[in-house]
C-alpha cells in the first residue's frame, strides 16, 4: 500500500548553496514515497526563469505543424458546412423528400461522434499522423463520391464513412496542438478553432454558385391544389356562389430527373474534392518530412521539462503496474482533480456548443415569428449571417488576444459579456436595434469560449488522448441536442423561450467557470507554475528539475540536488553506490 508525504526541503541552505544566499527563483521539495521496507525520495528543483515568451517564435520553429493541423480543421469545418446549403439539391438528386433528407444530418453527426471515440481509443495504439491521413483522405474521397449517389441509401452511407473520417479530425487536431504546446496552446488552438469557422464559411460559399436549391418535395410525393370555382344559382343566372375544389396532383419524376440535370452540384463536390486532397497532402508531407527526420516538433514545454516529472521505478523492487500506471498515465495530477476537472470542462462545452448552435439556428426563427414591429421576415437570414460573421471575426481576433492575456480571464469576459448581451436582448425585445446588437454581440462572445476553456483546462491538467475523446464527444452532443431541445420550446411557448433558454444556458455558464477556477487551482499542475496574474500572461517560465532514487531512511541523514547554475555537487551519504542497493535490497 501506498502512502504519499509531500515536505519542504528542510536542508541548511548555506551548506547546500555551499555558503551561499539561496536564489530566490529557486523552489526545492522533497516527495517521500513509502513502498514495502524501503523508500523512494523524489527531489525535485524549481526554478523560474524571466524570458518572455515569444509565441511568434513558437510558431516559426512549428509552422509547419501548426499550418497542417489548422489546415485539418478546417477541412473539418468544410465537411460541416456543405450538408446544410446542398439539402435540396441532393434530395432531387437521391429522389428523395425533405423528411427523409432530415437523415443526413442525423447520420454525419452520429458517425463524428463514433469517429471520435474511434481516434481517441487509437491515438495510443497507431501514429496519429498516419491515422489523421485517413480521416483527411476519407473526407476527400466522400467528396468525389457524393455526385454519384442516386440513392438516399447510398448517400447514407458515404456519410457514415465521412462522419467517421470527420471524428478522426476533429480529435486529432486537438489533441496534436495541445500535446505540442501545452500550457502554451492558447494562440494556437484560436487559430485553429479559427480555421474550422473559415471551412465552414468558404464551404456554402463555394456550393452556392452551382446550387439549383429547388425543393424536388411536391414533386416526389406528390401534392394537392385548392382551384376557385363558381356555381350559378338556378334561381337567378345573374346571381354565383364560390366554391373550391381540391385537385391531387400525383408524382411527378419526369420534372425531378429535370431538376437533377439543371443542377451542377457535382461541380462544387469537386472542388471541394480537390481541396480536402490538398489538405491530405499536407499531412502526407507532414509524414514524409518526419520519416526522413527532417521534421521534428520543437516543444517548449519539453525542452523546459515542462510536464510533471515522472516517476521511474528501479529494477529490483516491486511496484504495484496498475497503480503506477493510472498514475503516470490518467492521473498525472491526482486521480480526484483530473475526473472533476475534465468534467466540468466537459460540461462547459456542452453549455457552449449548445449555446452556439441553438442562437444559430433559432435566430432566423424568431426573426421570421416574434412579429418584432419594424423587422421583416427577410432580415432573419441577415441576422443569421450577423452572427456568423461575428462568431468568425471573434475567432480571428482571439489569436493576438490569446497570447496576451490568461484563458481565466479571457472566459469570464466571453461568459459575462454573453450573458449580458442575451438579458438586453430579452428586456428590449420590442427593439429592432437591440436584436441586431445582441445577435452581433453573442456571436463575438461565443465565438472563442470552446477553444478558450480548453486552453484553461490545460493550464491545471495534462489533457491525454481520453480527455480530449470526452472533451469532443460531450461538445458534438451539446450542439446536437441543444437545438431539439429549444425546437420543441419555441413549437410549445413561443418564440420568446429561444432567448430565455440561451439565458438559462448563459447563466449556468458563469457557475461552471467559477467551479472550474475553483477546481483547477487546487491542481498540483497549477501550484507549481501559478501564474503572477490572473489578466496577463507571465512572463516567467517554470522549469522542473528533478531526481529520483530509493534510499534506506535508517541509511541516509542528508540528501540535496542543487541548481546547476551554482553548483554540481551532490552530498549524499558515504559509500558506493553498489552498497546503496545492496542495503536496499536487504
């Protein structure tokens, strides 16, 4: 059984400075880990250093790596993007009705979240690049493939295959930048959140200009007509009466194989085709150039020893494998902390991805329903168009930001400034000024609060493969079922309950960032290289160095490691270090 004592170094420091003031940026402690008859001491040296830290030169060693997996994002945010415009023009292409075409959504989101999970449970077991060539090869060919499907069944299942694809992406993108950069990640996981709001902007776009966007519905199933008729009366010939009468027009293939061939959606499918098979290419290389060792990632974190130090047992002595490896694989920073905090970080993205999703799609409803006095039922689309530009704006101006100020603060301007914008925008609803300024407002405020919390998670734990698994799957369910949720509000009690739920939805975001900041800074991770500010980025950075080793207590009275910078000496007790194991091992 295993028992944990953290001590302070109690060493003299003028012996083990050798006569020196002890530096002040210099921390030391002892862990005393009992196991069975013996005991391993771990000592570890921390010391802060005052360079700034340049994330332009981060990027410069990375580029790279950082433009590769930007570049995967977005061609995530490019296979989100197109379903939605396309719709009607693959329903006369499958012959297929609105109802039925509903499926398609349905199916790509399922498979992300079961390619998800997938990439997750492989990251471990298969390199990650390679697998990320699949996923990025998978989306490309699903692009070439779709043009000719004729059938809902077979565009089904391309879009299994691509939602899988899609999972493997979204995942591994995440986990790659944040396993490379850290504590440093912020800047970066912006700008690659960013990238997926540029796909998912240039993806409709490009589909636009070939869509013939003609609902093929009347005219697969069929539909009735009311025609106005008039009936004389026989009294007086002077004198009608108006009647209606209700003509059933049957299905109509001939007009839908028409509509088919008038539209030139295949065009688009390739180009995006081209797109996503450039981008696989970029991974290709990625693996090429590594292969060779031309290409290596340039942590700064690694080459600081940034990660917690980690304990490495010694041939002879039995250590408990299960226990050592939930240690040093699940719970770097104790098994408690890395469970609370991934969840409420969990549960954050839930609130966040639900938020954004439903606003988005609810906002043309409501425009369209809440008889606002002054605002047209066209003005929908452009306030759906408000908030997503805003929402990518926000995005792109969290890159500069993100390397200026903390995650913490950060998220609580994006949770109360939304917060904020959704109560004016319920209290002046009657406004139509105030409708375009709220919209325009939560989509700025929303936009970076996913990246960002993620960002501030790893500031408190070493986010794994598992972690982000859950991270991803737990975002993708909240911006999935939040708007089923909010559909059956606004059918039950009006168009007004979309902006009480996003309120709701806003206000319990502010209680999960407070329990979350809470949480992460009892973090042994957050302890160590605790932050000067909680506004401004230190610009100090933390250096762990550290030496393990099994000693006998009742053979040692004095151990020091000291900072190299002053001295190499260690003082330790007297004897080899063959004696040392021997008395161990008795």
């Amino acid at each position: 059984m295993e028992s944990t004592n953290h001590t302070n170094n109690t060493t003299n420091p003028e012996l083990s400075n050798g006569g020196s003031k002890p530096d002040a940026n210099n921390h030391t402690m002892n862990k005393e880990i009992k196991l069975d008859d013996s005991q391993w001491l771990e000592h570890t040296t921390i010391s802060t250093r005052d360079d700034v830290i340049s994330f332009w030169k981060l990027f410069l060693d990375n580029w790279q790596y950082v433009v590769t997996y930007c570049s995967v994002f977005g061609s995530f945010g490019v296979c989100v993007g197109f379903l939605g415009p396309t719709v009607f023009d693959l329903g006369c292409q499958t012959h297929s009705d609105l109802k039925k075409m509903n499926w398609v959504f349905f199916v790509q989101l399922i498979m992300t979240l079961v390619g998800s999970i997938c990439a997750g449970c492989m990251a471990d077991k298969i390199p990650s690049h390679s697998l990320m060539l699949i996923g990025a090869v998978g989306v490309s060919l699903a692009m070439f493939v779709i043009p000719a499907c004729s059938n809902l069944g077979s565009l089904i299942f391309v879009l299994i295959v691509m939602g899988w694809c899609m999972g493997c992406l979204d995942c591994l993108a995440n986990l790659k930048i944040i396993q490379m950069f850290g504590k440093n990640v912020g800047p970066f996981l912006q700008a690659m959140h960013c990238s997926y709001g540029i796909g998912a902007f240039v993806s409709p776009m490009i589909a636009s200009a070939f869509l013939l966007n003609k609902d093929c519905t009347p005219y697969i199933d069929g539909f009735t007509i009311e025609t106005p008729t008039y009936r004389v009366s026989s009294g007086n010939d002077s004198m009608s009466e108006l009647s209606t009468v209700t003509v059933r027009i049957p299905p109509q293939p001939q007009r839908v194989f028409r509509y088919r061939h008038m539209s030139h959606l295949p065009n688009a499918f390739y180009i995006l085709g081209c797109l996503q098979l450039v981008i696989a290419g970029l991974v290709a290389y990625v693996i090429f150039q590594e292969k060779r060792g031309r290409l290596k990632p340039r942590n700064l974190a690694s080459e600081e020893g940034g990660h917690s130090h980690m304990l490495t047992p010694v041939k002879g002595f039995k250590v408990d494998r299960l226990g050592g490896w939930l240690r040093d694989t699940c719970c770097a920073c104790g098994g408690r902390e890395v469970i609370l905090i991934t969840a409420l970080t969990c549960a954050s993205l839930f609130v966040f991805d639900g938020l954004q999703s439903s606003f988005a799609n609810y906002i043309y409803t409501y425009a369209h329903e809440s008889g606002v006095k002054g605002l047209k039922k066209y003005e929908g689309a452009v306030l759906d168009a408000c908030f997503w530009g805003l929402f990518a704006a926000g995005r792109l101006i969290a890159v500069p930001i993100a390397a200026r100020f903390t995650a913490s603060f950060m998220l609580i301007v994006n949770v109360i400034g939304c917060a904020t914008a959704l109560l004016l925008t319920i209290i002046f609803r009657w406004s139509h000024v105030m409708i375009y300024l709220g919209t325009c407002s939560i989509g700025l405020f929303v936009s970076s609060m996913s990246p960002t919390v993620m960002s501030m998670a790893e500031q408190f734990i070493d986010i794994n493969s598992s972690i982000t698994t859950c991270l991803v799957v737990i975002a993708a369910l909240g911006e999935a079922l939040c708007p089923v949720i909010v559909g059956n509000l606004v059918v039950n009690n009006g168009p007004s309950s979309f902006l009480v739920f996003c309120f709701t939805f806003s206000v319990s975001a502010i209680f999960l960032y407070a329990a979350l900041l809470f949480m992460g800074r009892q973090s042994e991770k957050f302890k160590v290289s605790k932050p000067e500010s909680f506004i401004w980025l230190s610009g100090k950075q933390v250096i762990v160095e550290g030496e393990s080793t099994f000693i006998k207590p009742s053979s040692i009275k004095y151990y020091s490691r000291m900072t190299e910078s002053d001295s190499n000496m260690e003082m330790g007790p007297m004897g080899s270090r063959e004696n040392l194991t021997e008395n161990i091992a008795h």
